[in-house]
C-alpha cells in the first residue's frame, strides 16, 4: 500500500472512530492522525475537569492520552482495543491549560502493539507519559 493510500485508510478509520466517540467530544478533544501509527490529541482544562486541588483531575488527563492511543493504533483498518496502559504524571495540569497528547507507534505485531503518548502543555511543558499495549481483533475497521 502506497503512503497516500494508508493515510487516506488511516484518516477514514479516525473520522468513523470521531464520530462515535462520544467520550472524547464530550471532554473537548480533538483528533488529528499525523501519520499511521501517529496521533495528535488536543483539549483545553475546563472549570469541571479541576479537582479538589484545583488542578486538572489525573483521569482526565490519562483520558486524553488514552484517546490518542486509540486513533494512533487504530488507523490500519482493524478494529483494535486496549490491552493495558499507565501513565506517569510529571506536574500538574491546571485550568484554561491547553494540553497536547502525542501517540507514537513503538511497535505493532500481528496481534499486537506499543505506543507511547507524550502530554505537554501550551509552553511545551511535560505533564504525563503514557504507555499503551493494544490488542488487535481481526476485524475489519472500514472494509467491506
């Protein structure tokens, strides 16, 4: 497959994915997909996503990074899920913060996969370090 062809396969599965996930739209975040296997998440801190610390709640963060996950490794046409994830804070998000979530592909098997997902902020700032493993189904994505 040319490279035109698997963006264009990788974008297709993105905006079918978008338009189901209801999840991510209702937190604000965006989608961009960089490149198969690549992903961009964006989302501003709102007043309800503050804890009672007055910084961004850690879920909500691991959310966004989770959301990136899903499209970076869900862009070859197959329906591909979470196997496992963790994520390491580096400092606190705080509100009107505009984060940035970028998933790479370290590694995709037949069945299986690794992505990394950076978090910064506006200033370029770390915020969070994200692991996920992915799970392949075997099932197509947008094929017929």
């Amino acid at each position: 497959m040319s490279s035109e062809e698997a963006m264009r396969v990788a974008r297709a599965c993105a905006d079918q994915m978008y338009a189901e996930d209801d999840a991510s739209k209702s937190l604000g975040i965006t989608v961009e997909i960089n490149a198969p296997g690549v992903a961009t998440a964006n989302m501003t801190i709102r007043a309800d996503m503050v804890n009672g610390h007055n910084i961004c709640h850690g879920g909500l963060i691991f959310t966004l990074a989770d959301s990136a996950f899903a499209f970076a490794c869900n862009c070859y046409d197959e329906i591909t899920v979470a196997a496992g994830a963790d994520i390491n804070f580096a400092r606190p998000a705080k509100l009107g913060d505009q984060l940035t979530a970028v998933a790479s592909e370290i590694h995709r098997g037949k069945r299986a996969g690794v992505y990394d997902v950076v978090v910064k902020d506006q200033e370029g700032r770390l915020i969070a370090v994200f692991r996920g493993r992915s799970a392949g189904l075997g099932k197509p994505m947008i094929s017929t």
